[in-house]
C-alpha cells in the first residue's frame, strides 16, 4: 500500500498546532482564532467566522473561551458602537517565538538541501494544496447541515 503523505501532513499540522495550543490552555480551533485575531489586528466577531469555517454557535464558544483565558477582550467599536471587537489583550499575548523558532530552524536545515528550481515546484505544489485546501473547505461548510 503507497504512503497517503497527503494524510500524513494534515494529522502532523493538527497535531502540531494542537500541541502549540495545549501550551496556551487552548484547543486548535481557540489557538487559531487566537492567531487570526493577533494577525488582524480588532475586528468584529462575526469576521472570524469564514476564517475558521465554523458556524455562529461554534464561534460563540471559541470567543467566550478566549475571553475566559484571558486573551481576548470584546469591546465596542468606536465607529459603530452596535458592533462589538475583538482586540488581543497586550498583557497577555503569549509568546511562542521559541517554539516557531525552533520551527523556523528545523524546516530551514531541510530546506536548504534544495535549489532555486526545486523551491519553485515545492511552492507551486504548496500554494495549489493549499488553494485546494480551502476550496474545499468553503464546499463542506456551505453543505454542512449541521453548521450552526
């Protein structure tokens, strides 16, 4: 039987990122959420919802858990105060430079075995998985009778 590498990246990313969440007292959907907001600076709660591909009961717990460790707060929008924000609480942004260094280091020793051109077809390769990734995963939200 051939290696279904497909497979075996995805259960090592989940499982990384798992593992990177659990250090923050979080699960991946949370740690994600977490790293949306962080990247995106405020934004109002329903914003998180096509990022996460989760409906509006899950992104309701994901929020109240975040806001209950501390590292989110919800406040008003000063341009519309009927919304509500998200902002990353700065006192309590975790710091993972460690870990995604220690990452950055390890993937670059690898990365280094292979040339210009070889780069270019792995970057061809990870932007078309990745194009793949998320088409897929707007089809099975949009059909997903379960979504909240």
């Amino acid at each position: 039987m051939a290696r279904d590498y497909g497979w075996e990246l995805s259960t090592a990313v989940v499982l990384f990122h798992e593992a990177v969440a659990r250090r923050l007292g979080l699960n991946a959907a949370e740690h994600k959420a977490l790293g949306v907001i962080l990247r995106g600076g405020p934004m109002p709660i329903g914003a998180l919802a096509p990022e996460l591909g989760v409906g509006a009961t899950a992104l309701t717990g994901i929020v109240d858990r975040l806001e209950k460790a501390g590292y989110v707060l919800r406040q008003p929008d000063p341009a519309d105060r009927r919304r509500t924000l998200l902002v990353a609480d700065p006192t309590k942004t975790p710091d993972l430079g460690g870990i995604f260094a220690d990452l950055g280091r390890a993937m670059g020793e690898f990365q280094s075995r292979y040339d210009e051109q070889e780069m270019a077809v792995i970057t061809d390769y990870l932007d078309n998985t990745i194009r793949v990734l998320r088409a897929q995963v707007a089809k099975l939200t949009q059909t997903d009778p379960g979504r909240a």
